[in-house]
C-alpha cells in the first residue's frame, strides 16, 4: 500500500511537470507563442522606418504584417526588408498599402510605427488610436501645439500606450546627467544652454514634376498644397535625410529635429514632464536663427545658442557644470561620473533600450519613458520657440491652459488649417 502511495504521488507530480512546460523548451531559445506576438504595421517607409525595423526586430515579441508608403519603391523596398527580418523569428508575408487607412483597418495589427514626415503624426496617431492601434510615434509628436494635446486626449480616450520615439531617454549619460541635476548635485540651476541649429523657414523650393511612383497630394496630406520637390522627398537612390524638416507646413527646422531630443532632457532634468516655460524672449536682431531663452516659474532661463559644442546641452549650477550629448558626460566635479546615489534622492524612469520599453508598456498597460504627455510637452517647447522666433517679440505663455497670455496672433498660430477633408479633432 506504501509503495503504490508513493507511485501515485510520483507520477502525478511527472504529469503536473509535463502540463506546465515552459513555451521556450517547445520552441527552441527565441521561441515566442503566437498568442505572445505583437503584430506590427510600420507607417512611413523612408530612411526612419529602415532604422526603425532593425531596432524593433530586435525585441523578440515583434512581427511586422504591414507596411505602409506614398512612395512605391520606397514600400516596395521596405516590404522585403521587412520579410527579412521577420525570417529571424518566422517567415510571414508582409503587405505593402499606399493609403495607411486600409492598414488601419486590418484587426491582425497590434500597434503601428509611425515615421512619417512631422505635418502627418497628429492625424495618423489619431486615426491609430481610433482604431485600437499602440503606436510609436517619431520625435517630434506633433507640429502644433493643438494637435499635440489633441493626440493625448484620443490617446488616453480610447486607452492605448504610445511611445514617442525620443529614444535619448533610454541612454544612460543623459539619464545620469538629468538625475544629477534634479538632486541638486551642482546647486541651484542658474541657466541651461542648448546648442541645436536654426528654427523653421516658410519652404522657398521650385515645384517640379511629379514622378510617377509618388503621390503627391497624399503625401501632402492634411497639410498646404504646395508642388514636388525631391529636397522633400528624395527618391529612392538618395539615402540622406529628407529636408522637409526644414519648412513650415511639414517641419519645424532644427528646433524640433533636434530640440526634440534636447529641449526633452531639459524637461526630464528639471521635473518639467507634465509643463512647460511661462515666458519666451526672441533675440533683438530681427531674422536672428538662434539667441532666444526661455523662462521656467522657478525662475531657471534656458538658452537656445552655440556655447562650443553641437547638438548639446550644458546645465550651468551654483556649484558645477553638466554638459552632456550622445557621444559624451562631461562633469565640473570627477566625483560625480560614477557618483552613489542616495536613497532619498530622485530616481527616474530607466529605460536601458527605448522599442524594448514600448513592447514592455504594451504588454502591462502602463506609460512608456516618454508617453504621450511627455511628447506633447517637450513638442509644444519646441513650437513655442518656433513662434516666438517668427513673432519676434516677448510671449507669456500659461502651461497649464496652454495659451498666450499675450499675444492673440500667438494663439491662433498653436494650430494649423487642416486641407480638404482631413480633420485630426474628429475623434
């Protein structure tokens, strides 16, 4: 009786073990169920989308099903790269769309990754979330102000998680830099300096003829009408950045192509996640491309201008000095490079790979490092900058309400006439 006891007792805890065996050990290493996949639909299939693949590839949940472009070749390029990559984890077809509502519109797709000229993010992010699509977004999330705080109203209206794709959040030496400034390692902030080139120009480009695998108004979309140019959209044997970031209508030059990323660190560092500055001081000499500062309540002044390095920022304190960029940390106390951070002291959101965070938001339901409030907030800085350059005059402006206190020219300008019937508030 004993010894069947014991039988019984082993073989249930054999059939209990062969009942709960891990997924991986049925599929090899990398296996990943389907029920597990997040189906993807890539919007936008230009020199972003390409960086964009390999970078989101490399999170093992992901899939892409679906691609979508104005540009037929460029589609067509990024449909068999697309093809080849999902052939690391498992072979499926991927299918190319001109219009990215028909994408929309396919219930196998999860969540989308919009890389898009700047002038089409509000309308497809909001046409997204409508559709029950997660996004990630390109930096920077919006073109206007309104459209920024329209896509955070559709984004949490109908619950979906977006990430904006401010990545440099997710680098050490910039959260490092942001946690040594917000503890008060180098004293009171006095002023902050943000090296990044000159704002937005209206576009003074030739039309010229349309080629034929391009089309042309909808690549236009919700925007101004205006001809081709290829500076706009470089066909396909050119691999360089499109400069339509540097027009009016369809970018804001490089005070959102790169103050994106470092007017964010700004925010991040001194707590400003979910604000803004109150006050906007453009330089005296009218047609100036940089000289302009900024006032946060606290009285800390940030500075748009060349202080000797590029594409960086240096936050200026009662008792040292950050400067920090992609390629460097560089700190007035050494003490400070691998300094022990206190229990009392503020840590921030770590985020060690930015589409790996995405992945990780979608699968628990909770914000991503830089969510869509984040994005809004540090697009709506750069925007601001924008117009305090064109207006050439001191703004007030109100965070909270975000409005001008100042200037009814200045208030019309946070959004934009939408063309024909594109309608980015219809949600």
């Amino acid at each position: 009786m004993s010894s069947r006891r014991e039988f019984l007792k082993t073989g249930s805890l054999m059939a209990a073990g062969f009942m709960i065996v891990p997924r991986y050990v049925l599929g090899g290493g990398g296996y990943v169920a389907p029920s597990d996949r997040i189906n993807l639909g890539y919007i936008g299939n230009g020199k972003m989308a390409r960086s964009l693949l390999k970078s989101i590839n490399s999170c093992p949940e992901t899939l892409v099903l679906a691609s979508s472009d104005v540009d037929s070749k460029k589609l067509g390029r990024f449909v068999n790269l697309a093809m080849e990559a999902n052939k690391q984890k498992i072979k499926t077809d991927v299918k190319g769309y001109g219009d990215y509502r028909e994408l929309l519109q396919r219930k196998d797709i999860d969540a989308v990754v919009v890389a898009t000229p700047d002038h089409w993010h509000a309308q497809i992010t909001i046409d997204a979330a409508k559709a029950g699509k997660d996004i990630y977004c390109e930096k920077p999330l919006s073109l206007t102000v309104g459209e920024g705080r329209a896509m955070v109203n559709a984004v949490r209206k109908y619950k979906r998680v977006l990430q904006t794709g401010s990545m440099q959040r997710s680098m050490d030496n910039f959260r490092h830099a942001a946690e040594l400034v917000i503890n008060g390692y180098i004293g009171q902030i006095k002023e902050v300096n943000v090296s990044i080139g000159e704002p937005v120009k209206d576009c003074d480009l030739p039309s010229m003829p349309t080629p034929d695998y391009l089309n042309w108004d909808m690549w236009i979309g919700p925007s101004l009408y205006r001809g081709y140019n290829p500076v706009l959209s470089p066909p396909i044997e050119e691999d360089v950045w499109a400069w339509w970031r540097g027009y009016r209508g369809f970018g804001g030059g490089y005070i959102t192509d790169w103050g994106a990323h470092m007017f964010d660190i700004v925010q991040w560092a001194l707590g400003m996640d979910d604000s803004g500055p109150v006050s906007f001081t453009p330089p005296s000499i009218p047609g100036a491309v940089s000289g302009l500062s900024f006032k946060y309540a606290n009285g800390i002044n940030v500075y748009h201008k060349d202080w000797g390095k590029k594409n960086a920022i240096q936050f200026i304190g009662s008792e040292g000095t950050i400067e920090v960029a992609r390629g460097f940390l560089k700190v007035s106390q050494p003490k400070l490079e691998n300094v022990q951070f206190k229990s009392s002291d503020i840590r921030l959101y770590k985020s060690q790979q930015h589409q790996q965070d995405w992945v990780n938001s979608m699968k628990s339901r909770k914000d991503p490092i830089a969510n869509v409030e984040v994005g809004h907030r540090t697009a709506s800085v750069c925007n601001l900058v924008n117009i305090a350059y064109e207006l050439q005059k001191p703004l007030l402006w109100n965070p909270k309400k975000e409005v001008f206190l100042n200037s009814a020219y200045g208030n019309q300008m946070l959004s934009r006439p939408y063309r024909g019937n594109w309608d980015y508030l219809s949600f």
